[in-house]
C-alpha cells in the first residue's frame, strides 16, 4: 500500500527579502526556518530545498545500501552517509555527491563498491533524481 508523506511551506514576502518556514506534516518531528538567502549564499540558521533535500537522499541511500549489505549476508556495523546538493542560482539543482564511510565485517572493497554503486542507482530518491548527476565516493572504515 503506497505511503504519502507531507510537508508544508509557509513563506511570506517576495524571493529576496521573504522568508517562510517549511514543516515535516507527516511525522510532527521538526520545523525549519528557509530563505532565499539560505539558498544563494549559504546564510546559516536557516535551511533550503538542497539541504533537505540532501537529508532526504542520504537516509534514502543509507536504507537501501544497509537493505543490499544485509542481503549479501554482511550486514553493516553504520554507516554514515552525507548527501551534498549543489544549487546553482539561475541554473538550479545539479548534482548530488554521496560521501559514505561503513563499517562492515568480512566484506572485501571490489564487492563493497559493487553493492554501494547497486544501492546509488536503486535508492528511490536516487531514481527520483534521474535528472542531475549522482556521484558516490564509498569507503569501508
């Protein structure tokens, strides 16, 4: 049975003097301050849709690589993922780079790499970002 998950943005003002609040609807977990400055200049304190979207990346990916580990019978130990989403202004969303570091026992690096690749290009937020490029750098720790 499919799931729906919302979150809801209220903003005020125009682009470069508003500012909004973006709410996750689904699970009442948190609220975040956004702005158009947060998003061209990397103004602290504030989120944007890259950041977001970056966390919404790296838990997706780190669900399906510790899926793929387990399945080869070598389940991780962690795995610590970061999803960085570059935004360019006028331009927009361009990539996504995955950073991952995992401890993982009895798994050698060439099938590591395999089923890291494998869990890069299967993550739904990954096929969902068909549209930028998506690098990934693996490493066992």
């Amino acid at each position: 049975m499919p799931i729906t998950s919302e979150a809801t943005t209220l903003w005020l003002g125009d682009l470069m003097s508003g500012s909004g609040t973006t709410s996750l609807d689904s699970s009442d977990a948190a609220e975040f301050p956004v702005s158009w400055l947060a998003r061209s200049t990397s103004d602290t304190g504030k989120t944007n849709p890259e950041e977001l979207l970056g966390a919404a990346h790296s838990a997706c990916f780190s669900m399906a690589f510790a899926n793929a580990l387990a399945d080869n019978g070598t389940p991780p130990q962690s795995l610590q993922v970061t999803a960085a989403v570059t935004f360019e202004p006028g331009t927009g969303i361009t990539g996504s780079h995955l950073l991952v570091s995992a401890k993982v026992a009895g798994l050698g690096d060439a099938d590591f790499q395999r089923l890291a690749a494998d869990a890069k290009m299967n993550c739904p937020v990954s096929q969902a970002l068909a549209g930028i490029t998506i690098t990934l750098e693996a490493s066992l720790a």
